[in-house]
C-alpha cells in the first residue's frame, strides 16, 4: 500500500491536509437538543439543570471529531484522543456493515477512522497520492473495457 497505483497519476494533485468532518447539516441537532433540555430543566432546574451543557457537548464533539490525510499518513482525532498513522502501517480499510470505517494496520489492529465515509473514497484516494485505491474509479476503467 505504500507504492502509488499508476492511476493516481492521473489524478489532480490535491492540497494536504485534507480533513473529513461530520456533515454540517449534524449541527441542527444542537439547538433540537437545547430546546429538548431547556424543557427538561424548565421541570426541575435543581436536579435537571446541568442538562444544558448537553448542546454544548455535542456541539463540541461535532466540530473535534475528523480524520486528516496528511503527507505521512492518517490522523484520526477521536472524542477524547488523536492516533497518528504513517501510510507504512496501513494495510487498507475495513467498511463494517454498521460501524464507522476502520484502517487495517499491518499487524492486524483495526483503527476508527471517525467523519469517513464509502463515498468519501475518491477524495482520500487522491489526497493519498494513490496509496489508497479508489473503488469508482477501478470500476470505471473495467466499464471502459
């Protein structure tokens, strides 16, 4: 996986780093969820009261969350740590029917990449300079012959 396919060369370049984030459209849930707890703690603000800082949680969570293509490898900041990965260690990516997309390493550990997404493939193909095959693009070529 460290060698770039002959296909990424025909790719534009791409400036790094790249970021994928959750979806801006995840912020509405911040002011839902603070009308939801201002109701809550409009019942009883001695013991519903620290509901409030609920919104800000989550929007705190949105905006940390990502994974960043760098020229090394993967970073993936999850809600509370950050994990470096060099494209050496990356043996490719697992899409689990109901869980968010993991990095095989070489030694067999799985790794959440958090904001990431089937369809985000042909933009981290790209800012991988290859290393990172793209799916579409492989069909397209069998398509064309």
């Amino acid at each position: 996986m460290s060698t770039p396919s002959p296909a990424s060369h025909d790719a534009p370049a791409v400036e790094l780093p790249q970021t994928f984030r959750i979806q801006r459209l995840a912020y509405f849930a911040v002011p839902m969820m603070f009308v939801v707890t201002v109701i809550l703690a409009g019942a009883s603000l001695v013991w519903l009261g620290w509901t409030l800082i609920l919104p800000v949680l989550l929007g705190w969570w949105i905006v940390r969350i990502r994974t960043v293509v760098t020229e090394d490898g993967l970073r993936a900041v999850h809600t509370f740590s950050t994990r470096e990965i060099p494209w050496s260690e990356i043996d490719g990516l697992q899409f689990p029917r109901w869980s968010s997309v993991r990095a095989v390493l070489a030694n067999g550990t799985r790794v959440r990449l958090p904001a990431f997404t089937f369809a985000d493939l042909p933009r981290l193909s790209a800012a991988s300079r290859g290393r990172i095959p793209d799916p579409y693009a492989a069909a397209a070529a069998d398509d064309e012959n």
